[in-house]
C-alpha cells in the first residue's frame, strides 16, 4: 500500500501564492507517476500537472505559466507552486501517484480558496 500526505493548502487572495507538497510512503517501485489533480465546487476532477518517471512536466492550459510542479524522487515527494492564483482556481487539490492500471493512489485533498 502507498500512503500520501498533502499540505500547504490555505485561504489567499487573488494574485497570491500557495505552495502544495505531498509526501508518499509505503510500497513504491521505480519512478511512478506524480502530480496534482483538483475538484472545484460542483465539478469534475480535472488534472493540474504531473510529472510521469523522469520526464518533463505536462500541466493543464489553465496552470500554464502560473504553475510549476517539481518532485524529488529520493524523497518521493512532489510540489505544486502556485502563483497569480485567480478565483476560478478554488477547489479541493488531490495528490496522485500512479504506478499502473490498478495501482493508483490519492491523498485526501487539501482545500485551496482564492478570494476576489
């Protein structure tokens, strides 16, 4: 089993930052895949960024330039940097790691609220 701890969540105003990290433990093997998904109010899940083994970063058009994912594979731990943060940005963030089909794990969310 793998276990993954998120924090850094928080309340900030429109134009501020928040940093996220989320620490995972437990039965990992290689390099599996990290990143960030989040859940606005009344919304899907939709994918944030994400880092997949050693390769380079993918993020969604809306964290494009306003956010950098980075992860320490020693540590297996994974970091979401959040800056120019707008309203629209308000959601629950979930950690993920993703090892293979059926082996998919999520942290418990952390609240990110951006005030206007």
């Amino acid at each position: 089993q793998v276990q993954l701890v998120e924090s850094g969540g928080g309340l900030v105003q429109a134009g501020g930052s928040l940093r996220l990290s989320c620490a995972a433990s437990g039965s990992i093997f290689g390099i599996p895949t990290m990143g960030w998904y989040r859940q606005p109010p009344g919304k899907q899940r939709e994918l944030v960024a994400r880092i997949i083994g050693v390769g380079s970063a993918t993020y969604a058009d809306s964290a494009k330039g306003r956010f950098t994912i980075s992860r320490d594979n020693a540590k297996n731990t994974v970091t979401l940097q959040m800056n120019s943060l707008k309203p629209e940005d308000t959601a629950v963030y979930y950690c993920n790691l993703f090892i293979r089909l059926g082996s998919e794990y999520w942290g418990q969310g952390t609240q990110v609220t951006v005030s206007s």
